[in-house]
C-alpha cells in the first residue's frame, strides 16, 4: 500500500506486522511496508532505490532487532 523509499522501506516474513521498526546491524533501523514470499520467510529484503546499490550491497548476514514502541 505504500510507495518504497530508500533508507526506510523493508520487506518481512509474514510474522512481523507492517509498520514494526526493525534495528538492522550497519543499516540503522528500516520500516517494514512489504512482505516476502513464503519461500522466503528467513529473511528480510532492504529496498534500494536502484538494482546497481542492491548488488553492491548484497546478501548478508546481519543481526536484527525488532524495536518495541
């Protein structure tokens, strides 16, 4: 429902509700608006505004907290 937008934007396992801030280890914390397939449901997916940043970042393994409000 909502328009990504780099520096804030993550999308989730299905178990975390929309709108649950994330602290991500080197990133800061990130806002999740989207969801993951099923298939993915281990992982958390940074949006980046343009494919050239997100291979540049790659995948890592970062540690992740959920923040409570």
């Amino acid at each position: 429902g909502q328009t990504p937008k780099q520096g804030i934007t993550c999308a989730a396992p299905r178990n975390i509700p929309f709108n649950t801030k994330l602290q991500i280890e080197t990133l800061g914390t990130r806002i999740v608006q989207d969801r993951l397939a099923l298939k993915y449901n281990h992982r958390i997916d940074i949006y980046f505004s343009n494919h050239k940043e997100a291979l540049k970042f790659g995948k890592k393994k970062l540690k992740v907290v959920i923040m409570k409000e």
